[in-house]
C-alpha cells in the first residue's frame, strides 16, 4: 500500500451506567481492527537497508493507530481524539487514509427544534418487524441517529447537565473538517445499531436461552435527549475552504439499517468479523468497498438461515465514493461503465440513454484488475436495446471478473465556423484546426448554419455561441488571449464544448417525471440551534429562508454573502434518485452537485421532499458569485431524475477555458478521446428539470 492508515478505533463494552447491558466482544473487535491495520502499515513500511542489505520493519514514535476503549471512550474523549489524531495531526498527508470506527451500543434521540433530517420512510415498521409498535414512522423519521460514549447520561463535570450521546450531525461536521485538511479518502465503520432498539435491563440474549446474540442498542427513551446547541462551540469553520460542490466526504460501512439490529456476541460484531474475514479474503475482487461489502452481507445472510428469528441486519454501504478501492483512493475512470454478463455474446453495459447511449453506440470493453485498472482487452459491444440508465450490447461475451466499457461513438456534434482577418493569428487557428479533428466536429461556412462561431481578431479568439440554450446569455462570451491560444489545444476544446452543449440540452423524449416534481431555490439564514462544544461553532447552521423565484425558469440573484439551498418535492408516486449537475458556460466546466449518497437507495422519496444544502442529506450550501470584470454570469442548474441508480459521475468535465474556482485563468492543452457519429432514436426511463440562475452585481 502507498498510503498510510490513520486510525482512531473505539470500543465500549461496560459502560458508566452499570443497569446498560454489557457489549459482548466490542473489545475484541477493536483488538482485532488494531491487529489487521498494524499488519498492513508494517506490510508497507517493510524496507531494504542499503548498507545491510537486510530487510526491517519501520516503526514510528507516534502510532497511527489510536484506540479508546472503555472509561476513556467518553463523549469528550472520543470527539478530542478525533480532532486531534485525524483533523490536526501534522503527520497525515493528503491522500492518507483515515479510519473512524466505533464498537459499542447506539440509539437515536429526537432531533431538537429546527434541526434538519433525512426522512426516511422506505421501510415501514411493520415490514422490518424491529420497530416498537408504539413508534410511528413520523416520530421514527424526526429522529437523529447517534452513537453511545462510555459517560453518556452521567453529569458532566463542565456544566453539570447530563451527557448525551454524538450525533450523526456532529460526526458528519469532524468527518468534513478532516476531508478539509486531509482529502477525502475516509472510512468509517459503525458496529452498532442505527435506532438502537435495546433496553436498559432487557437488551441480553439471556431473554431468549437460544438466542446467541446480542443487540448492540438502546432504547431512544432511556437515553439523554440532545440539547439544540449541543457541539456546536468546537471551532471557526475555514469559510475560505469551504468548498462550492457537493459533500460527502467518506464511505460508511454500518452494520444495519435505520430499521434493523446489530447484532454481536462474546467474539465480536458480526460486521467486524465478516469485514476482517472479508478484507482478508484474497479472492474478493475487486477490493472496492462495495464488493467487500457484499461478501460481508453474503456471511450474514448464510447465518440468518441458521437464526432467520434473530438475525435481521443487512449491512450498508454508503457514500459517493464507495466504489473505491478500500482504503484507497483509487477509483475507476467514471466514464467507464459497469458491464455484467447477460448470456452467450451479449451483456449489459450500465450506460443508457441519460448518458448518451443509442442503438448502434460502439463501446470497448475490459477487463479489470483488483485494483480497478484496466488488465485486458474483451472487445468491441455494440448496443441493440437502450433502456434510461443500461443497455443490452451483443459482440462480446464477459466471464469471470470486473469488466467495464468506454463509449467508442459519442451522441453528440458540433457545427462551427470561423470568422476574422486577423491573418497572423488566422493561420494559427487554421493550423490547429488541421491537426488530428474528430468526426464529431463540423465545420460549416456560413454563421447562421453554425452552433459555435471562432471569432478571430489580432488579440485573440472569441466563442460566439450561437446554441439555442446559450445564444441569448447576458455574460461575456469565453475567449482565448493570442497568448493563451498559441498553448491551447484548439480540436479538444471545441469536442469539450460539443460535450458541453450535449449534455445540457438532451432530454427524455417521454419526459415521465417533470411535470410530477418542482426544483425551488432557498436563501439560508443563519439558524440559533446548531451543534456547539467548548466555545466556537463546530458548523455555521443554517436553515431555510425566504424562496427565490424562477421566471420563465430563471432566477435572479445578486452576488452577495448569502448561502442557498435547493428543494426538490416529488408529488408524484415514484421513488426517485435525484441528482444535481451544475453547468458554468463561462468555462464550460459541469460539476455534479449531488447525487444519492447510498448505494441502490432512492432519495427522493413519492409524495416526499428533499433539502440539498445545510442537510444531513449534503452539508454543504452552495454560493454563487461573479468573475473579477464581470457584471453578470449565469449558470444552468439540471436535475436529472432517475428511477433506477446510475453512474453519473461520467457527467462532469474540467474548465476548458478562463477562470476556475480559485481565480486562475485556464486552458485545455493536452488532447482528449475522438468520437464518432451518433446513433438512433430509443426509449427513456428518466427525465430532467433544467434553470437557469443569474448572478448580478448588487
């Protein structure tokens, strides 16, 4: 391994109330954890002396490992820990990999007056059969889920109130202060109940003599309500850190759902010990959180065979970045997608035509390693079905192993021209154009025939675009300084800007969806209740103002300090996977703004509504601001509804010209992939909302 492991790992079994049942092997999943990452860090750090020629293993004076295990696991102790172990830690460089996890007992708590949740009412109680009759799923859905230190309920010698537990809230503002410093290669892995379902005196399998299990919860009622402004005093947030695209900032590996038990026994969790068995189990390929994950849930299903009345967990496995390889931050090209056997010369390729796939789109398909990189050629799939978000291809046959396609026959083209007399810089652009030119591009002579007009003059290049969704903006046209051009590479420009244009006009030809959900556009004003510890705020709260309207599917806002936050209300009787895709036609740069956080999930729930920004959903608010020189921009905001999960990462697309996030200009210089001509019509399973917000100087 390249990267060091940075982990904090916590363990209670006796805690201070002596009437909470005792966590049978939360210990040994802690010794074990401890085991297997001191064996990867010396596997790693294993190096040959060159004046010995002997093999050592290097050791550190400041371990990388850190356990909290019993009294000194209290609430203060494990958050004090974590800041100083994986926020503020010196030693951690970006990239390394940092590990959270927790063995104990969890449980839930209301969620207190203007703290905003997810609400999740996918699972009814009576389906689950692990719900108390008495709670119902509204009390169910405005509740925070949270994990149980060693002190909880005792006085706190500060202020004499009773200590309450870490909610998912305050996890989420340290996991998002140590992405901040440290990147984003973080894993947290909870061996506990979500909604905790235990009781003080009843939680033990000495209830039931055959019952070998224990659940490792408690009853939301028997806790220590949290306060409002419970942690929200634990430091200044870096506002210039802060970034504008969405959060997620690790991969959560739980061991049940918000409606299930974690179960345990005297030799530890069972996610424990079938994660160990798992990550240490060399034919798991390829080594991605989610295939690990399923070789844990395949454990626990053979189990609930044996024990169907007892074992009801389903492990999770969370987060943006869960396809990554495990402990890694290696992660497969999202413009190549998934590929699974279908029968003899066919397979399904997970493109669709959300994703530009048509009948007769060309893909290249390999084969991958257990690292996720490419290990061989297949051959070629050719699609003969499209469907929203897949297509069955035929021409190649997949075997054993992870296989995944690259599109070899874009969807989209471009009509251009070029104009000017500025002849010395005229024979540059000419001789640029001559080079290697995909069959995507068209040049054409006239400007009425063309989407994209190169105007050219002796200090530089203009793009005129003559689109239908970019001709009538208010905002400077991209250009390119005589300077800039002479670096530039001219024909993956414009394929990026053919891209560009492609993916922000294509639409469902059936359009199911749209006209059963509204997108609305939020100001946040500062909110009282937020988290707080030891004096300074542990986030900026936030929470929903006045809304701002859209005229004719624009919204007009003035550059400003304000924070937004999108809704997005589905009045219609399917579940959906949302996700928000922002477009800048100043540099032709799409960033993916949010996207399902769980895998296979739906989160925009039928007759439901959903909060991006200041959410647990996705912390983070957005912000919109003009370019030093400008006096408006605008941007296109899409919100793609799918009713199936999909690969949309392929969607985003880096600044090909001006100014990016930081104020640095910049210019596409390396060339990118050819394409070829599109092909025919098919049917649709998805749909998707576009706006249009302007920015102006107030």
């Amino acid at each position: 391994m390249g990267r060091t492991i940075w982990a904090l790992l916590v363990s209670i079994e006796k805690y201070a109330d002596p009437s909470w049942p005792h966590v049978k092997g939360a210990s040994r999943d802690t010794e074990r954890l401890r085991a297997y990452f001191e064996a990867l860090s010396s596997s790693s750090s294993s190096t040959t002396s060159s004046s010995t020629t002997t093999t050592t293993t290097t050791t550190t004076t400041a371990p990388t490992i850190m356990t909290l295990t019993e009294s000194r696991a209290t609430r203060a102790g494990i958050i004090d820990a974590f800041r100083t172990h994986l926020i503020e830690n010196e030693r951690i460089r970006t990239g390394d990999a940092l590990v959270f996890a927790f063995s104990g007992h969890g449980s839930r708590s209301p969620a207190p007056d203007g703290w905003a949740v997810v609400v999740d009412t996918s699972q009814s109680p009576s389906v689950s059969g692990s719900e108390s009759e008495e709670e119902s799923e509204e009390e169910i859905a405005a509740m925070l889920e949270m994990i149980i230190p060693y002190d909880e309920g005792t006085p706190d010698p500060k202020t004499g109130l009773p200590v309450c537990g870490i909610p998912d809230r305050t996890l989420g503002a340290l996991l998002d202060r140590a992405e901040a410093r440290h990147g984003d290669n973080i894993t947290v892995i909870l061996d506990c109940c979500h909604s905790g379902h235990g009781t003080r005196a009843g939680n033990s399998s000495t209830d039931d003599e055959e019952n070998p299990f224990q659940v490792r919860g408690l009853d939301p009622g028997l806790v220590t309500p949290l306060r409002p402004g419970v942690d929200s005093i634990l430091w200044q947030y870096d506002e210039k850190k802060k970034k504008k695209t969405r959060g997620g900032s690790h991969v959560l590996l739980a061991a049940c759902g918000p409606h299930e038990q974690a179960l345990g026994d005297k030799h530890g969790g069972l996610l424990t010990t079938y994660l160990l068995s798992a990550l240490q189990d060399g034919s798991v390929r390829p080594r991605t959180y989610v295939e690990v994950m399923k070789h844990v849930n395949r454990s626990v299903d053979a189990l609930r065979a044996r024990w169907p009345r007892y074992v009801t967990q389903h492990g999770q496995c969370e987060g943006v970045r869960r396809e990554r390889v495990v402990w890694e931050d290696t992660v497969v090209d999202p413009r190549l997608f998934k590929v699974t056997g279908v029968g003899k010369g066919t397979c399904r390729v997970w493109a669709g035509e959300v994703q530009g796939v048509r009948v007769g789109t060309a893909f290249e398909v390999y084969v991958l390693d257990g690292e996720m990189k490419r290990a061989g050629t297949v051959g070629r799939a050719v699609a003969r079905e499209v469907f929203g978000t897949y297509c069955v291809a035929t021409g190649v046959e997949v075997g054993k192993g992870e296989h995944r396609a690259s599109v070899l026959e874009a969807a989209y083209g471009l009509r251009f021209c070029v104009a000017g007399t500025a002849s010395g810089l005229m024979a540059s652009v000419e001789a640029k154009l001559g080079e290697d030119v995909s069959a995507v591009l068209q040049r054409v002579e006239e400007e009425e025939e063309a989407d994209l007009v190169l105007a050219v003059d002796g200090e530089g290049v203009t793009f005129i675009r003559r689109d239908v969704m970019l001709r009538d903006l208010a905002s400077r046209p991209p250009r390119l300084t005589a300077d800039e051009l002479e670096d530039a590479d001219l024909p993956a420009i414009l394929l990026g800007i053919a891209r560009f244009n492609f993916y922000l006009a294509h639409s469902s030809h059936t359009r199911p969806y749209a006209g059963d959900v509204a997108l609305e556009l939020h100001v946040l004003e500062p909110d009282a209740d937020h988290d707080e510890l030891d004096g300074s705020p542990l986030t900026r709260a936030r929470k929903l103002a006045r809304r701002v309207p859209f005229h004719d599917g624009e919204a007009v806002v003035a550059e400003s300090e304000d924070e937004y936050a999108f809704v997005v209300r589905n009045h219609g009787a399917v579940a959906l996977f949302p996700h928000i895709v922002y477009f800048d036609p100043g540099t032709y740069e799409i960033q993916a703004w949010y996207g399902p956080f769980e895998a296979e999930k739906p989160t925009l729930l039928p007759r439901s509504s959903l909060q991006v920004g200041a959410s647990p959903e996705h912390r983070t608010p957005f912000s919109f601001y003009l370019r030093e020189g400008e006096m408006v921009d605008s941007s296109f905001i899409r919100l793609f509804l799918l009713d199936a999960e999909a690969q949309m990462g392929f969607i985003e697309q880096r600044p090909l010209m001006g100014w990016d996030g930081e104020g640095a200009r910049v210019v596409l210089g390396r060339k990118r992939g050819s394409a070829a001509e599109p092909g025919t019509e098919v049917a649709a399973g998805w749909d998707a909302i576009t706006v249009k917000i302007t920015c102006v100087y107030k």
